[in-house]
C-alpha cells in the first residue's frame, strides 16, 4: 500500500485509520486526553465532568433506507458522547454544500436533524455553513460536536476492562452496511432491509442506572463489531473471545454479504453498541437492554479473556477458532 497519498481506507476505521491517527496526527497533537483514543474526550472543569467529541460525515447515498445524513449526523455524535458514558446536551452543525444542490434536499435533511435532536433530547445550539463550487464536494458534507456531562461514578473506559468481563450486544449487526449496499447496487430485495441509525443515549441511560459495574462501551460504526472489537482488544491487551453463534445476524443481511462475498461482522452499523460490564451484573444488563426499544434482540456473545494477549479470537460455527484482526480500510467507502 502506497504511503505517500490518502486512500479511501485511511477513513475507514481500520488499520489504516488506525496507523494514520497514531503515526500522524497523534504525535503532534498529543496530550492525555488525545491518548484515551476513544469515542470521546472526558475533560474535568472545575468539578464537573463533561464529554466532548465530534465528527465528519460524507455517507453516499445522502438518502437511504431507515434514514439520510441528516439524522445520521445527530445520531453519530450522540451515541459518541453516550459512550463516554454521558448525558448529550448541545451539538453544533457544521455543513459543506456543492453548489447547484436542490434547496428542497437541504431542507428535508434540515427537518430530519431537527427530528433526530428532539428525539434525542439534545439542542442544536452553533453551526456554520459554506458553499463550495460545483465538483468541488459531493452534494453535501456535515460535521456534528456534541458536548455532554458525565454523572456515571465509574471510569468508563478501554483501561477498565477486566479479565471475565461479560460482552453484550444490543441487536442485529451489519444492518447500516447492508442497507447502504443495497441502495447503491440495487440489489433489488422483496422485503426492504433499514439502516438500525439511531440515537443510543435513552438505552444508555437505563443501562448506567442498572449496574454500577459497567467497565466500557463502543458503538460499532465504521469497520463493524470486527474492528471494534479487535482495537478494545489492542488497547486492552486482553484477549476477547467472540461466540460467532451468539452474534444475531438478519438474514437478509447474510444474503447480502453472501451475494457480495462480504462478512457482516465488518459491516458498520449506526445503532449497534457493545457493553463491558462485570460478570455478576451481565444477566442484569442483558435484562435491561431487551427491555428498551433499541435493545430487543440484545445477547451475550463473549467474554474478556487473560491479560497481555491483545488478540481477538472468534470462535467460528463449525467448532474452530480464528484471530480477527483490524481490517486494512471499510468494506464499503462512505458509509458514514
């Protein structure tokens, strides 16, 4: 792979991503919370604890099935601050508009931002617009900060994670993926499969009231459960075993990935997190995802294993076990 020039994958969330964020950026940015390298930053002022991130999002097609970049765009950042394991307040909008692009479009992604917000309980408080020359962007491109506070006693984070801590899930995987593919290669499907976007903070919410014992939490976006799992697992330096049978898969979804030699574990998902927590409180946790909305199909599908491994390990279908590691790029460019 050339070095000299960004591809696709170095925004993808995988190893590309991974070694341009770590050879490139982090050392001249680096301070300790730029280290955390998670979802979020969680700064201390004055006594309170806040989170903070942001993001960019570029998804084509701009309209899908479940959604559109607009709701996505709240969506994203909140879930981001939801796994910081805080409450999201305020976001900021930022949008970067090709000339030529139909007042109409814009104002349906306005009005379904709008919604996204509301739903999540979260207010639109700053924002900035440009308007570039036509071929200089691809319709439109949004970047969203959120800001939130963190009430949570425990230490939410990569360092938490313990050897024996349960993983769960709350739902099928793959779905924004496949949706995204489906829409672009008209595939054609007799029963429409949705993107799972959705804003996670509610289902959060519950799940911090439920167990003091939460140790960490990922949303698993660009790269799938696949990727996320194999840099908690870097991070960690713990061994994670995956049960392949215990991870829910839709099966239009297999269809897909079938027909397009893809595997769902490494397709993005918008709505889809995964929860550390300690083994005495996992039937607990389990309980109270299945009881939200967002967490109905939610299930155990592995544990943490011995310290200083740093190996993701999928116990597979038929009774073998293989090592997953962090994907070159995503699977499918602009998925987010």
């Amino acid at each position: 792979m050339k070095d000299d020039i960004i591809l696709l994958g170095h925004g993808g969330g995988g190893l590309l991503s991974h070694e341009l964020v770590t050879r490139k950026f982090l050392p001249l940015f680096r301070n300790s919370y730029l280290e955390r390298m998670e979802d979020g930053a969680v700064l201390e002022i004055d006594g309170t604890k806040l989170c903070f991130s942001t993001d960019s999002y570029v998804v084509n097609p701009i309209f899908f099935p479940g959604g559109d970049i607009g709701s996505l765009a709240v969506h994203g950042t909140v879930n981001d601050l939801s796994m910081c394991g805080g409450t999201p307040l305020f976001l900021s909008a930022g949008f970067i508009i090709e000339e030529g692009f139909p007042m109409e479009q814009l104002e349906k992604i306005i009005a379904s931002m709008a919604q996204a917000a509301g739903s999540a309980h979260i207010q639109i408080v700053t924002g900035d617009t440009k308007v570039v020359a036509r071929g200089a962007a691809d319709d439109l491109y949004i970047n969203t900060t959120g800001i939130g506070v963190i009430r949570y006693e425990g230490t939410i984070s990569v360092s938490s994670i313990a050897p024996g801590d349960v993983i769960i899930l709350n739902g099928t995987i793959g779905d924004h993926g496949a949706a995204i593919l489906s829409k672009r290669e008209n595939l054609g499907f007799n029963t429409e499969l949705l993107s799972d976007s959705a804003p996670l903070n509610g289902l959060v919410e519950k799940i911090l009231k439920a167990s003091p014992n939460i140790h960490c939490m990922r949303d698993a976006t660009r790269g799938g459960l696949g990727a996320i799992m194999a840099e908690i697992a870097d991070q960690s330096r713990c061994q994670i075993i995956l049960e392949e049978k215990e991870i829910p898969v839709k099966d239009i979804v297999k269809g897909i990935c079938e027909i397009l030699g893809f595997d769902p574990i490494f397709l993005a998902n918008e709505g889809k997190m995964v929860v550390f927590c300690s083994q005495a409180d996992a039937q607990k946790v389990l309980k109270t995802m299945k009881a939200h909305p967002y967490g109905t199909g939610a299930a155990i599908i592995g544990r943490v294993g011995e310290k200083n491994t740093g190996r993701l390990i999928l116990n597979t279908l038929i009774g073998g076990s293989r090592v997953i590691d962090l994907p070159p790029g995503e699977l499918v460019p602009r998925i987010c």
